[in-house]
C-alpha cells in the first residue's frame, strides 16, 4: 500500500526554504518521495514576476542538496504568483511513499504523475496538444491506480508556451503555429491542456472538441484541471490528484466547481461530503484538517457577476487576475477561515466562465485544534 | 410618524446620476427628503482618487435641477473610492419623510443628521476634536429620535482635515497643529473623529481618552463609528442611523465588528438578528432584503491575519488599502451573494486593528426574490 | 488679418478652470475665439482614467456661464490622460481672432478646423475612415487659409470609436465592422485617422493604402498627425496648425519625427529653424518664448532601443505607455528646461514604431526671461 | 602600477549571468580582479522588489563556480531596482589588476575599497554612523592611492539597517535606536552614510553635522555619495572612485551635481572635462567611449520643478521614485544617447533635494563608432 503526504509550509519570501529544510531535518519530508511542489509567491502572477522562477531556483538549490541532479529535474515545480488581499504565501509540498503501519486502510488520496513527450510547436494551443495531454493524464491516472475518471479531483500542468525561436524552428519546417504571438500562445496552452483533462475525464466528448473552439468557446472545460504554461519545458508535467483503494492514510480529496466567483456554496457542499460540517466559517478544529485548498479565479469576459457592473477588466492599474485573486481567495477565506490558499489566476477552460474548479484536500482524523 | 429609506443604485461610472434621475423622475425618490448620498467610486480610493469629486460634481448638477443651492449644500455626500475585486460600483441614497399610511408600526431604521461648528485648525487630531464630534452625535441621535446609544448602529462622519492654509493660519495666532503632515491630518481626523463617536455611544469613557492616544493606541475604537476626511469642509457632517420607536416602515439597521479581515461570523450573526437566516451564503430572496452593507476594511498592522503572513503592507505596487477592501469585499460578497457592498478604506479607531465595523439595512418584509 | 493666439495654462487638478477664469476676467481670453482647448490631466491614460472627462466636464461648465451652448459644443476639447513623472498638468487654449494692429505681419501660425459628416461604423478602422479625415483635413487647411500641405505642422483629431451598440447596428444593416473589440476599434480609429492625414498631406499616397495596412504594417505613418478616439462624438474632430500668409502676429510653428524615444536632435533642429538656438538646454530667455510643445510618445514593438533591451512591454504593473510618457517626456523636459508639455501616448501610424511626432509653437519676439 | 576596468554588460533578467560567464571564458574578467558588481534590476525598487535579491543569488552562484567562498563575500553586489522608461537592465563590473605594459600613464580611474567595523543598531541615523563611514571613506582612499578629496568623484556604499531583532537587541543592553520603523531606518541609515561621505570628502565641516539634522535638513548633502540599504550585512561596504597618479589606462571620471530633475548642463559640462564635445547628444562616437553613467533621482520635496506642480508625490498608484528614474532618465538618456544608465532613487542627502550627483566614466581613447 503506498501513503500521498501533503505539507503545507509557510514561506517568509519567495526564497525561503527554510521551512522546508526544518522539514526534511525532522525527517517530517523525505526528499526521495517528493513528487511536485506547489506555491503560492508574493509577486504580480504576471508577465514580470520574478518571484516564481527565484522561488524554483532555491527550492531547487535546497533539494540538489539531498538529492542526484536527475531526481531534482523530476520533480514538478509549480509556482503562481500572487498573494493579493491576505493570502499567505506557502508552499505543498506533495510526497508519496509506503504507508504507516497503522493507518486507515484506503480509498484514500492518491498521487500520480506523467511527462508526455515534447509537443512540436504547432500543435500548440491545438488538437495535438489536446491529445497528447489526454494520453499523459491517462498514465498519471494509471500511476496513481485510479481507474475510474471520477474519482480524479484534480489535475495540475504544467505546459509549454511558444518562444519567437519555437515559432521559428516550425517555420523552418514549413509549419505554421497558432498564434505569432508568444504571451497569446501560453493561454492558448493552458487552454488546450485544460481541454486536455476535460477529455479524458470524458467531462467533454472528442466530437465537440477542435482547432477552432481552443480559446474561444469558454462553454467547453474541465472542473478538474489546473494548468501553467513555462517557457523551461517543451512537454508537459502532468500530476493528478484523487481517490484510490490501493492508497491508504487519513488524507481524502474532493472538488468543487465554483459558478462565478463568490459561488461558495458547492465548496461547502464538498466540504461536507469529506466530513466538514462548514456551519458558517470552518471553526478552528475542523480548520486544522484542511490540509489544502487549491482554485482558479478569474474576471470572467462579460464585466458583471450575477449581473452587477465591476470594474475589473477596465482597470488600467491592477491585473484583473489579481483583482479576481484578492476577491475570489477572500470569499474562500471567509468559507474556511484559513488564508493560506492556492489560488490561481489564468482560467481558461478551467471551470466556466468567471467561475473556477476548487479543489480541497482533508485529514479525516478528529483532532483538536 | 417619520420613515426612512435607503435606495440602492447601480452607477455605470463615476459621473453616471441616470439611475437618481429616472428613481426621481417616477417619483421613487423625493428629492427634498434627501439627507445624504453615500457612493462607491472607481478610482484607487487614494490620495490621487478623482472619482470622488467627479461624482460629487455630477450629483450636485443633478440635484441642483431641482433643489435651491442650499437644500443641495445640505446634503451630506459620502464618497469612498475604491470597488476593487468584483465590488460593484454604486450610490446609497438616504432619504426621510412621512410614513405611508400602511406602513408597520416601529421600531425602524432611523436616520439623524447634524453639522457641528467650524472646527479650530489646532484641535483637529485632538481633545477638541473628539468632544465636538460626541457632541454633534448627540444632537443627530436628538434629530433621529434615538434616545438610547445602544439602538444607535452606524455613525457616518465627513470631517476636515489640514492643509497648508490653515496650518498657517493657526501658527499665525501663536496656535500649533497637531501634525504639519496635511496627508497625516486625514488619519488623525478621522480618528479623533471616531474616538467622538465612540465617546457619545459610550463604547469609551472620557477619563481613558487624551490627545496622546489619538492615531497611535488603536486598542480604543469605535465598532460603529465610519468617518472621511475631506477638503471642502471645516465642520463636521454626521448621519446617525440607529432603531427608533418614532419611525415605521420595513427598514431595520443593526451591525457587527469584524474582528479580522475575514471575520464573518460576527456578520451572519447580525443578519439573523435582522430576520435572515443566513445558512452559508444568502439564498436569493434573503439577499433581495439586504439593502445595504457598510463595511470598514483595513490591512492591520501586524504583517499578519490569524498568525498567517500576508504582503499587503510591504507591496509597493498596490496600496495596501485597496488589497483591504478586495479581499474584505470578497469574504462579505461570500456571505451575501452580493457585490453591490459599500465597503471602504482607512480605518483608524473604526474597529480593532485589521478589523472592522458593519451594518446591515434590511427590509423585513418576505417577499419573492 | 486674423491672429492665432495659444495659452498655455497650469491647472492645480483636472477640474480646475480657475487660470481658464482668470484669463477670461482679465480680457487675455475672448472666450468667443476659443477653437480647441487640448489638456493634460494627472489620470492613467489608459482606459479608467476619468481625469479626462472631469476635465471637459469642468471646462464646458466655465464656458457655459459665457457662452451659448452650441459655440461650447463647437469648441473641441482634448484630454490626454498621464503627466508621469515631472510632466506638468496644464492646458492649451487655442484661440483666434483680428490681428491686433501692430503686429508683425505674416507668414504665422495658422488654425484651421473642420467637423467631418458621421462615419458609418463599418467603415471605422477602413479606407473610408481615411478618406472622409483626409477630406476633413482638406477643409481645415481650407479653414487656415494654407494651400500648401508642407505649410502643416500638426493635425490634432478627435475620431470616433465603436460601441456594442454601434456594431450591433451595422449588423443589423448587414454591415461588419473591422473589429468587435471596443479598446480595439479605438487603436483602428487612432490609426486610420492618422494615415488620413498623412494622406492629404502627401505623406503616403493612396496606392500604398488599404484596409489591410491599418493597424498592422507601422512603416507607414504621418509625421504631422496626432488622433485621440473618445466615444462621445461619430464624426471627426480636426484641427489643423500651420504657417500662413493671411496670418500675422508673433507665433510660428514648426515639427520633427522622432525616430525612437530618446531621438531629441530633430526637435532641436526644428527650435532653431524657429530661431532658439539651443545650445545644450534651452537658457531661461528661449524657454520663456516656447510657447507649446506637442509629441506623441510610445514604447515601440520591439522591445528594444537602439539595441538596448527596455522592460516597458513586459510591465504588468504600469502599462507601456504610462512608462513612454515619463521617459521621452523627461528627454523632451531636458532639451527644453520645461515640463508643462503635451506629451501623449496611443501613437498608432503618427511617426515611426517607437518614436513620434513633435510640433513647437514658438513666440519669435526676442525677451527677457 | 594598477589599472581599472569598468564592463557594461545587458542583462536579459534579473537572474542573467550568461554575458559575465561570457567575459570570463573570453579572459576579458579576471574573477579574482572583481571587486564589486553593480547592477540595475527590472523590478519596482521599492519594498517588494525580490529582482535584487535573485540577481545577487545568481551572480554569487555564477562567481562560486570560479572563486573561493570568501572571495565571493567580499565582491561588494549593489542592485538597484527599478528599469523605468526605456532604461535598460544591467550590470557594472569593477575589476582592478596590474596595468598592460602598453597603456597610458596616469592620472586614471582608481578603485579603493573598504568594510568598516560593525554598526552597533542605536548608532544608525545618527552621528556614530556618519563618523564610521567617514573613517571607511578615508581607508577606501588610501586603498585606491587617492590623496586628495577632491580627486574622489564618487562613493557607493552598502549600508545596514534596522530590523527588529536588532533593535530589541539594543533594547536589552539599555540602548535606545534612532526609530523603530525599519522601513523608515533605511532612508536614515542611507541618509548618515552620505554625510559621512560628505564629512570624509570635506563637503560638509563636522560642526554643522549632529543627529538632528540626519534624515531632515537636506539643505546639507554630498554631491558624491550614493547609498544603499540592505538586510544582509551590519557594516557598510565601501567603493571609492577617482582619479589617481598611481593608476594607469585609458578610463577617466568625474562628476556633476544636479540641481533638479532636468538639470543636464552640468553633466554635459563633466562630459567636456571628461574630452566628450556633447554638441547636443552624443554623437555615435563619442557615445561609445562612455562607459559607465551612475546617477541619483528623486522627485523632491516641494511638488514642482523650476515652478511648474507635479504630480509624482500624490500618485498612489506609482511610486513617486519610479516616476523619478523614469524622468530624470530620460532626461540623461536624452543627453547621452544611451539606456544603459544606473540611476537609482532614494536620494537622502546625496544632492540637493529634487536633484542629485551623477558619476560619469569614460574610455579617452579615441575610436570608431
């Protein structure tokens, strides 16, 4: 029987690693079994945030301490900028490894991973990639011993993006790319991935999917998937979060898909069905066993929720997305009191329009707070 | 008997006054019953904020149509720039007249205006200060018919601040400011003037107040107290709204005080007071009883929200204010399913550090939503 | 004889009319000749900045009390958004009127202006666009009294942008317009409006034009052309400044492009085709006789200057255009030791990718400073 | 005889060390000859500004590779944030080696360095600093064989600062620290270093020199200091550059002293001295014999510039030392032609106030473009 492990450690900046550090000294983390990181880094979440890559660069520098340089690369390595309102910059750090003795005996939280191929540059942000991510969330699936797509809860990717040489090296072969423009490419990416997922979780069937509706038809997406595009990878990390009988511990995951972003409701409801009660703000013991809470956010295109005018998409001075960050993490911090919360800007295809996936990972132990 | 009422209208920008007019126009609203105009503006909320005046401008024209300059002087608008995250800008309109003929019988929401004396350039920020405003709130709550402070929920306070004139006026007769810093004398202003709300409410006792603790121990506020400093005045515009037996209609006000920045129990409590359930989010015809929510938001002082970090206060991009009421706003809209929210920035003495006071107007009649 | 006069006025916030007031009062001003009023004012620029509407809406009130309401709506008013770093809030008053009667005699500065008939939104961003500006240029110079294209030196136009409802009533006639994107159609509109001017001016000619080139192939532009898109008017705005025979008085005028944002030697050349020498920063006497200067600034596609890499596209927290306005107007501000200038952003087919036009009005009567 | 060697090398990020791993492999540095690294940084310069802090961990990583520990400590790394406008990011190599057999004699650029001893916290901000700093200034001369002060033109220090361990530290012992604001500690620790440069300098006599004045009479300052606080060290780092007989080669510097944001003249007047004729902007040429410009910006204290308001101090949106680099930058862009330009913001006491020095190195060979 194999045990997922998730930590969820404060950081002090986008450098700090000392939490995890203290981590693996205690022997709370073994380097070995780390499977990806996620964090949460005080920078825009834009163009010119430079705290996600300095944030890699020391997580990686920590780990190629204890670990062969191959091992380190293995390791998928998310990081979304921006902590807008009070969200709290952290990082979870997601292990696998056998299980304790005396632990619950499963289903409980699985984790798999998958690294498809090199994507050529013009299947980017098209049916090509579209399939590729299909196959890979298919062996992550198959990696964390999930068999049926319902009891995946969540997909997190990272995907490529086109740079001006990609762009140039299809040229060169006669193929033409999606788009010429490299910022447009990492949405297109997100986007396609995001479709990814959504085909096989058979949340959407292949005949609705093609070339046209990618970054168009925001009716069509997953409410399971989470995706970043990075200009250091030319394929795609893929891990998948869910439920299986072959994994055991106390950790459960379930998910949510949030209609618009104050729509707190079905997390509630998902709460509840991993054994919260969420009467009103989670109260501190329950607090204590929400291990993490991973979500998108996003303006959404029409400049309304549930029909009163924001001013969002015309704010020339703030991001919408990290508008959209600040209000959607606050209504979630006000649903579970904790603001140490991984949400995400940059949506497309995830969830519908304006709204998000959430995902939400428990320990199932009664404890004190 | 007396009746109040509140009229909520959605603005399409600063300057919009269409919804005033077209409510004034089918005789909605009567313009002569207007006491004051509390309005949620899209600017930065900051010093550089133009779309306060921009609509304090577009009102007054509008008014003016039909009202002589000194019924439109009286008026006390509020603007409060700043609905970042999906807050949704708006004007609350507060109007007062006879009671319709089949109205219910009191207590109802009660509204009480008063303008104190011009106030000495040297007391502002001080003892001088603090005891002119406990007055004035005694003489509004006299207008409003409240007799007993604890029926009074919302004190909404335009006050004065320094600029270079006055400074120089008053070093001219031998007096000294309490600040040189025309910026700092807005902080101090407002708080003075909430410590004088909190002092005729009796939240305080005169004997723990002196000019020392004025904008540094923030242990002493108001939890009903919401103030604004502005340059077009040199006294002080004060609207109590409170429950009085002397009005009737559907209207009834109550309020809480946020501990923290996400604080919401406190919130759902008071709603329940006021007749609505409040089972997670409002359902929809309870939400169609809320009438308005006045809410103070601030990034508190410590770095930190129930011992979790937070970069709102070391972010130079975005004012920490506006990161405020983001995320505050985003916690609220979560309880209420509304983005129609009149929260605002700056929020000294107006609640616990980090925290702040609300109020709720709502109209108890059940109906459809 | 007619006589151009220009006002250059400092302006304490974007509603303050009190210099335009003074002016007025003290007969420096016959409001009656006021033919455009072209203002910076302190917002962003960008797409929520209200400065430039609170401006016109304040500057429309002072004239109003003077003049009837149909000479107020003929005088065009241009706001451009953005005095970053030293750039100084101020407006240009351009007036005219009788050559008073000792003044020197002619060739001076001219002002010509024409209303263009309503353009069909279909053809918003098209070669109709630049066909009905080149033809409304035409008539301006007309206006002027110049003949001679080579005589113009600035063109100042206000064009129209598209609406939701305006595309959708070119669909129902069955008409596509040129894009769907409101914030785009006011780039086309900028853009089409600049290369009808360049057209009748005999910049580019017609044959190099189609509806393709505009808004993509930046090699064409006009040297002389400054476009500003505001959504309150369907028609076009045009105000032509040249140099005449039938004009007499002091001013003269004169332009340079500037090929990159840092490219001052051209606007020096042109100061001394005025008669300021020039040497090194404009000395106290020269300065005083700069009477206005107009440049459109931008930070060019790309993403370099002169070889050397700048960060201004990449900046997710102040927009590129708010970054072009402080750098060249700093470069502008230490050629001329002034900061009251017209420096604005948007600069689509006016000057060259990266660089842009500059006009100067100079006073040629020799002074003290 | 010694020789100094200034490289300029673009940065593509903040974490780019491919062009200094570049000059290295080529033999054009000598790492061991490295004796301090400055660089300007794409963030905001301001409290979260993380860029400084990667490219430090990037240069120290990148030097670790080539020299011992100890050597990579003693690299005095000063990054300033902050690439306004088209200002574009880089880095400053100081070498200093044996002179080549073939170049000029001196006089020639000089580089001294010193560390002073710890600065005990209740010292900093006051004259314990200033008199530390004068003692390292003096040693820095002596180490760069530069005896008279006048042949100093300028002084880059690294500078401490408060934090609350050391505060509290200073608490325990019964000493009192000049502010417990640690932000606030940063412009008073930058603020006593430059006097102490002043007082070494002798541009400023000891008598007129006292704790009250630090941090607020900046009628006092030195025209060659540039400061800069940082957490990771409790002494201070000391770079004198100058001209001295004892060194040889072809670079040169001198300074100037600007008295506002625009004030070029004197500079152009330091570039003749330097041999650079500066006919208006630089001609190719000569602007390729510029090796290095270092200047200090910021936006004053009164609001305006030679008279006309700004409105840099009341923008809460940008900073009012990002509008200042902007402005003042292309001011000097304007001047010399080039992008590549340290100009740093937080000016206290190096220069005047709205002004600041500027340093200007300068190859004398005469060349090709």
């Amino acid at each position: 029987m194999r045990q997922a492990r998730v930590h969820r450690i404060a950081t002090a900046g986008p450098d700090d690693v000392s939490g995890l550090d203290e981590a693996i000294a205690a022997g709370r983390i073994d380097p070995a079994g780390i499977v990806a990181i996620l964090g949460k880094t005080e920078g825009n979440g834009c163009v010119n945030d430079f705290t996600r890559a300095f944030a890699v660069s020391a997580l990686s520098a920590a780990l190629a301490a204890r670990l062969p340089p191959a091992a380190v690369a293995r390791i998928a390595m998310v990081m979304s900028g921006g902590t807008e309102g009070a969200l709290s910059p952290h990082i979870l750090v997601l292990e696998r490894g056998e299980a304790e003795a005396d632990v619950a005996k499963g289903p409980a939280l699985a984790i798999g991973v998958a690294h498809t191929a090199d994507l050529a540059p013009e299947h980017l942000g098209r049916m090509g990639q579209v399939w590729l991510v299909a196959e890979g969330v298919a062996k992550a699936m198959h990696d964390a011993g999930i068999d049926d797509p319902a009891d995946v809860h969540f997909v997190q990717i990272k995907c490529p993006l086109l740079t001006a040489e990609r762009i140039a090296a299809a040229g060169a072969r006669g193929a033409d790319t999606a788009t010429r423009d490299t910022l447009k490419s990492m949405g297109l990416s997100r986007g396609a991935s995001a479709l990814g997922v959504a085909l096989a979780l058979g949340e959407i069937e292949a005949h609705a999917l093609n070339d046209a509706v990618i970054g168009s038809d925001f009716g069509l997406y997953s409410g399971r998937a989470s995706t970043s595009a990075g200009v250091e990878l030319q394929n795609h990390e893929i891990v998948v979060l869910g439920m299986s009988q072959s994994w055991s511990g106390p950790l459960a995951i379930d998910h949510a898909v949030m209609a618009d972003g104050i729509d707190i409701e079905p997390v509630r409801a998902a709460l509840k069905r991993l054994g919260l009660e969420a009467r009103g703000q989670l109260a501190s013991e329950e607090r204590s066993r929400l291990v993490a809470l991973l979500a998108k956010a996003e303006a959404g295109s029409s400049g309304r929720l549930r029909g009163s005018r924001h001013a969002m998409l015309d704010d020339s001075d703030i991001a919408s997305t990290r508008h959209a960050r600040a209000f959607t993490g606050g209504a979630l911090a006000g649903l579970t009191g904790l603001t140490e919360l991984f949400v995400s800007g940059g949506a497309e295809h995830q969830g519908p329009d304006g709204g998000g996936p959430v995902a939400l990972v428990v320990d199932r132990r009664k404890g004190e707070s």
